[in-house]
C-alpha cells in the first residue's frame, strides 16, 4: 500500500479485523549468543481491530502488569507498522489472551512486538502474506535482537545477524528434532543478565564457540545425534550461572544425561533439544514445569 499522491494516508475502515498467532522462541541455542533462534510451538494468539477509540480485553499470563493504552506493546507495534505502511486507524481495540511467560527466556517481547507489526500488515495489506525481512526490519528497533524476532516471523531456525540492518536467514531443522523446556517461576531481565558478561573472553573460548555454531548446523539439519556437543557453549552461560543456578544445575544434570541443554535465550527457562523419541525420557525436574515442544511454524495472519 502507497501514500495517496496528496500526501495523505488512507484512514482504514472501523470494523476490519485481524487474527495472529505468534510462537515464543528461544534464543542462542547454546553457542549461537545473539546469532541462532527456534521457534517453539508455544502460541500467543490476538485479534487486532481497527475501531473509532482503542480498548483492551487481556487475559492470560502478564495481563494485570502490562499497559492498558497505547503504551501496550502490541498496540505500539502496530501503530507504528501501520505509519510505516501508509496507513493510519482512529483506534486500535485489542483483545489478546497471552500464555508465554514473561522473562523466561522464550521471547514474549519478540512474540508480542511481532504479532503488532504482523497484525498491521494484515489490517493494511488484507489478503497478502507479510514480507519476513521487511517485518524484521521493522520490529528490530523494539527488540534489538533479531535472533527472537526472526524466529517468531519465520518459524522454525533461524540465523540472525547485521548487515545493513538487521538480516536473517531460515535453517533447515530435521523433522525428527523437537523440544523440551522447563520453567519456573524466576524471572530474569535481559539488561541484568547482559550485565553479568565479561567485556572481553578468552581467544580459545571464541574459537571453540565459533566451531560449535558450526556444527549446530549440521545437527539441527542432518545430525540431530550431535547436538550434545553442537549445544555446548562457554562464552555466555557459565557467567550467568550465579544469577540462575538451579536452571544451570538443571543444565548441567541433563547433559549428563545425553541430553542437548542450555539456557534459553537470558533465561531462566532450559531447553533441551534432541529427537523426539530421545525427548520422552527428558525427566521431570524440582522446582520447574516441563513442557514437551514441537518446532513452531511462522507467524500467521487471518482477516477476523
């Protein structure tokens, strides 16, 4: 959709309405810091409609703490989006039951930030599927990292990296790999846990970091038996350790076991990874709720 020659932009109609599902992720993947995401199939789901004055119907995990205005940060998303595309609305009513937990470590402000610029783009663009890299330009100013981001736009894993601007790019991921996590109650601020990081890592730390990234590659697309190793990382985790030792207790116990752990994105959530059969054997662990996972698809816009 183009600005009208006048200069002005299409006020949409009160009534058109919008539908999106968006799935949590989780970032890094052990050695892939701020470069590798996964989509897991754990949903948030909202309906965006342009109405005469904003109003909000929320339920769900966060919906007594966040914003009940324009501050939201779906509605915000959206607004902006919105001028992006040429497209202005009076007021935006948004009715969004939320189920992903808020800093765990499974991108609920990725998966938020993406379903208002994806909801944006189905209420201006109705009918047409929304470009990936041009949404993840997009949101990027909100998030900053596009690992989170590209992973809810595209599903599935992704890679992340800046160019000019933000990029990313699809993984191919075998179809026998899945996902468990295990969260808890514990909340962890991306700003503090970037915080507990070194400023400088050893030489040989990068190098084995770098080749670790490398194989998770491969294992996620062919050798999903080398993913213990491909998950092993010592630049970002063990720092972290202290703010969170029971996730990393639990890390730790369940690589003993064979199984591909790490700490989610900042955390506190633990994923593992492996083949799904592998998976069934994943234990129950004290003080957290284990979730068994597939690996989520895009994000998906439905006209209401």
């Amino acid at each position: 959709m183009s600005v009208p020659p006048n200069g002005r932009s299409p006020v949409l109609p009160v009534g058109r309405a919008v539908t999106v599902d968006v799935a949590a992720s989780s970032a890094n993947l052990g050695p892939g810091f701020d470069a590798f995401g996964l989509a897991l199939d754990w949903r948030d789901e909202m309906t965006l409609t342009v109405a005469d004055e904003s109003s909000f119907d929320l339920t769900g995990v966060g919906a007594d703490t966040v914003p009940r205005n324009d501050d939201h940060l779906v509605v915000r998303a959206a607004r902006t989006t919105l001028a992006a595309l040429g497209a202005e609305v009076p007021g935006l009513a948004l009715r969004a039951h939320n189920t992903i937990p808020h800093g765990s470590g499974l991108g609920s402000s990725a998966a938020a930030i993406v379903a208002g610029a994806a909801a944006a783009w189905g209420l201006a663009r109705p009918g047409e599927d929304p470009d990936p890299e041009w949404l993840l330009q997009q949101t990027f100013a909100y998030e900053g990292h596009g690992d989170n981001l590209a992973a809810s736009i595209r599903g599935g894993a992704v890679l992340a990296w800046n160019g000019e601007g933000p990029r990313s790019a699809a993984l191919e991921v075998h179809p026998e790999v899945a996902a468990v996590a295990y969260t808890t109650e514990l909340s962890v601020a991306t700003k503090s846990a970037r915080g507990a990081l070194p400023g400088t890592v050893p030489h040989g730390d990068a190098t084995m970091n770098l080749g670790r990234a490398a194989l998770l590659v491969h294992a996620l697309a062919r050798r999903p038996d080398l993913l213990l190793d491909a998950t092993h990382d010592v630049l970002h985790q063990p720092y972290r350790a202290e703010m969170m030792p029971d996730s990393w207790n639990l890390v730790q116990e369940l690589r003993t076991r064979g199984l591909a752990a790490f700490i989610s994105g900042a955390g506190p959530t633990v994923v593992a990874l492996g083949e799904r059969d592998a998976l069934v054997d994943a234990p129950e662990a004290a003080g957290f709720t284990r979730h068994a996972l597939e690996i989520a698809g895009e994000a998906r816009v439905v006209s209401a």
